[in-house]
C-alpha cells in the first residue's frame, strides 16, 4: 500500500538508491520517499500502478546512458505534466564517487529550482562533512581552496562551510598531539537505561528487567576486557568511553567493580580522557558520582536535552527540570570540572521561544562542553509512532533556533570542536560539539574522523580496526543481552580475528 505522501523516484541503474532518497528527503522530509528500480516492477508487476507520486507531489525519472544521466521531473501541481529532461555529463571511466556526485548536483539543482529551497549542506549526505576539509588540509590547501572545492562539487552554503573548515582545523591540531596511528581507545557499552526515550534507536533495555542479570553482564564484560587488555599490551591507550544505554544505571557497587576491572586491565599513564556518559538525571546519585571520580573517570555528561517539563513528560525521560539542577550540582560537589550538556532541537512541539529557555537555563548551571543535536527521526524509534498520530510539522528545527545555542555557546567561552549529521534531520542541519578550550571531547572526534582504531565492548558495539593505509574494517557484537552472555567466547574471537 503506497503511503498518502509519497515521492517515488524511478531510476534505471542500481547502486545510488541511498543518495537518491537520502538528498530528495531533504526537500521533503515529511514525506515518504520511495527508489524504484525497472526489475522491481517487473517482479511485482501488481504495484506497476503504485510506481507515481501521491496528488500534487512531484515525481523524478533518472536515466543513465553512456554518456549522461538525464533527469525528468514531474510536476504533480500542474497536471502531472512532465518538463523536460534535464542532464548532465557523464564519461564511462568516470570514478563512481565523481558520477554519484554528478547525480546528486543535477538532483539537487532541479529540486531547488522547483521548490525555492536552498539546504544548508548542499548535496551533502554523508555523517561525516569534516572529513572532506581534514583531507584538504593535510594536502597543504588553503581554507579558500577548500571553500570554493565544497562550493562548487556539494553547493554548500557559505556558513555551513566555514563551520566545517574551522572544526576541521581544530580537530587536525588535537589528533597531531594523539598516538592516533600506534595508539587505540576503548569503548565499553552498558546496554541499560532507566526507561526508552522517545527518539532513541540505540541497543537499550530497561534496567528495570535486568537486574538478576548484571553480574552475569560484568562478567561477560570483563573477559573482553581482559582479551583487549592482552592483545594491546604494547599499545597506548588514548581515551576510553564508557557509554551506553545509560551506563549510572548501574547501582555504585556495579559501577565500581567495572571501574576496578578497567584500572587493574590497562596501563593508564598516557590517557588523556575517561568519559562516562551519566546522561540521565533520574540515574545519577552522589554515591555513583564518588565511584566514577576515585575510578579516574574525567569527564561526564549530564543531558537534559530540554529544560521544558512538557516535552521531558512526551519523550519518555522520566525525571524532571529541577532534577537534571540538581544532578549537575551533586557532579559539581564531587568534584567534576569537566561536565558535558545534551540538548536536542527539533523535539515535538518545542518553539524557538523553547530553546531560548532551555539555554538561559544552561547557562546559569555554566557546563564545561554542550552537544547540540539536531533530532534525527530513526526508523527504529517510537518517534515514528508519533508522527503518525500527531503529524512530522510538530518537530521544528530552524536556523535561528540553531543560532540561539550556538550564541549561547559562545557566551560561556566555548567553540565547535566537532560535528555529525544523521538521516532525516529535522531542518537538514547538523550535530555540533561545542566545549572551552582544553575541555574537547576527544573520543567525539576519533569515532567522527576514523583517524584511530576503537576497540568496543559491550552489547550491541561496533569494533573499527583502522589501518595505516587508511582502510577501516570492522567487527560487531550481537545486540541481544543474553546472547552477548551466553557467546562472549564468540565475540571475542571475532574481534580476535579483526585485530
């Protein structure tokens, strides 16, 4: 059954599917949009009738030839009339890369025309925008160079670029003080949280029904501790992240003999960063926050996402405003002087008016590093449940509301050090880390530039082996409590074989 707002695209060449629907979601991301390849029809030649666009949306034809992909656009406003094709160059020994981008330009210059919308970053699809400058600077090119390049092959707006270029540099003069080459950082994932919020699509069980079984968890956790602790004797370990799920939802003695197990594992002396990812207020107690500070651990987060108590109530984080105060002062009165704050933008039916209330909130607590998301609607969140009931125009991101946090930002004296974008963000834009100086979360940009080999540990973690040539491979471990339990033999001679 075809949705009631639904692009379809037809395409007669496989292996685009992805930047196609991801750049025309971008136009219209309350939209189901839908890539149609010729086989396709011919295999399931009852939906022939459901290959067009819904009334009054428009639909795209994409052809490859020889020496062209031609575009038709078809005008759904206008009696369904087809305009002309439009097309752009091709050879036959173009690299795939170059013809991708090809495709994604015409796309988006057809697209742009027809609905007078102009993205922030361009064609760029991708989760990684900082990449393409961190290249260009470790060829010796100059920042215009660099601009004009991100200009004229994504159509990247001015300020979008000089963001990217300027986190670039930032992270480039951090990773050159790393052993990024013959060093590794470790993340040890805790699959358990106090409830599931709303947006999340993350390995996450309730704690509530895992309690008999955490020490059978740990124990699992610890042989994979001690297989990475074996096999990188001879390694500098860098940072670890301990994160999750929400790893304080372990009770202090859990949290202690997991802080124990990692310092009696690793040679610590040249770390340079210990994150736990307190994360939610409703988990965090004085007594958890001493363990984690006499465990070595430098740097937490405690993330609100919103200090608006309605919206709190409607994403499922069951803890109020006045709690994430007073997590944030216990983490203060234990001694924490580098603490992280989470907000999301774009959460059901929150205003600009919103965000500058949450920010004026912020910054009267004054953290040392703030992590400003742009919701991303996950197909394996509940979110999509309520967009169904309660409509997608209920999650409004806008550039001023970007431009309120990132004000509020700069007025405690942080810049951007890193950032992200994810699949259907809500206005296009992006992940943005900002942080005081000396106070940069480090792990945030090694798993964003893959600069550095991560060993991950836990349910549901994904190991990346980073080798001297470039090339990245990577090994996962089941998602499944139990079964991460019952074959953690398996998993770690999965990794065994990776390393």
């Amino acid at each position: 059954m075809k949705h009631e707002n639904c692009i379809v695209v037809t395409v007669n060449e496989a292996g685009f599917e992805y930047d196609i629907h991801s750049l025309v979601k971008a136009f219209y991301p309350a939209c189901d949009v839908r890539v149609a390849l010729p086989f396709q029809n011919r295999e399931n030649k009852e939906n022939i009738e459901n290959d067009s666009s819904s009334p009054g949306l428009p639909g795209l034809n994409i052809e490859f030839t020889k020496d062209a992909i031609l575009l038709s656009l078809i005008d759904g406003e206008n009696g369904r009339a087809s305009f002309g094709a439009k097309k752009i160059k091709i050879t036959h020994d173009m690299p795939r890369p170059q013809v991708k981008n090809c495709l994604k330009q015409l796309i988006y210059a057809e697209l742009s025309q027809y609905t007078g919308k102009e993205l922030p970053w361009g064609t760029l699809t991708g989760i990684r925008p900082t990449k393409i400058p961190m290249g260009m600077l470790e060829e010796g090119q100059t920042d215009a160079d660099i601009m004009k390049y991100m200009k004229d092959t994504y159509f990247i707006s001015e300020k979008k670029g000089e963001l990217a270029i300027q986190i670039a540099r930032r992270e480039k003069a951090l990773l050159e003080t790393l052993h990024y080459e013959d060093g590794y950082s470790l993340y040890i994932g805790i699959p358990f949280c106090p409830t599931t919020c709303l947006y999340c699509s993350f390995t996450s069980y309730p704690i509530f029904s895992w309690k008999k079984r955490i020490s059978e968890y740990l124990d699992a956790l610890e042989k994979e501790i001690a297989f990475i602790a074996d096999y990188y004797k001879d390694k500098v370990l860098d940072t670890i992240y301990i994160g999750g799920g929400t790893p304080t939802t372990l009770e202090a003695g859990e949290l202690s003999r997991l802080l124990e197990k990692v310092n009696c594992s690793f040679d610590l002396s040249h770390l340079k960063e210990f994150t736990v990812e307190a994360g939610r207020a409703d988990s965090i107690t004085l007594d958890k926050l001493k363990v984690l500070k006499k465990g070595g651990v430098t740097r937490i987060s405690v993330n609100p996402q919103t200090m608006k108590q309605q919206t709190l109530d409607i994403i499922g984080r069951k803890h109020t405003v006045v709690q994430v105060k007073e997590a944030f002062a216990l983490a203060r009165k234990a001694g924490f002087t580098n603490i992280n704050m989470d907000l999301i933008l774009g959460l059901p039916g929150e205003t600009k008016e919103d965000v500058r209330n949450t920010m004026e909130e912020v910054l009267r607590l004054n953290p040392d590093s703030l992590t400003v998301h742009s919701l991303a609607i996950k197909r394996a969140s509940g979110l999509n449940r309520w967009i169904e009931e309660n409509g997608i125009s209920a999650l409004t991101n806008t550039d001023e509301m970007m431009e309120i946090t990132a004000n509020g930002a700069a007025s405690m004296g942080m810049v951007p050090y890193y950032l992200y974008r994810q699949k259907n963000m809500a206005g296009n834009f992006e992940n943005v880390g900002y942080a005081r100086d000396g106070k940069f979360g480090i792990y945030n940009i090694l798993i964003m530039e893959e600069k550095q080999t991560i060993a991950a540990l836990g349910t549901g973690s994904i190991t990346k082996r980073v080798f001297k040539d470039g090339r990245i491979e990577r090994c996962d471990n089941v998602k499944d409590v139990n079964l991460y339990i019952d074959k953690i033999d398996e998993m770690i001679m999965r990794k065994r074989r990776l390393l």
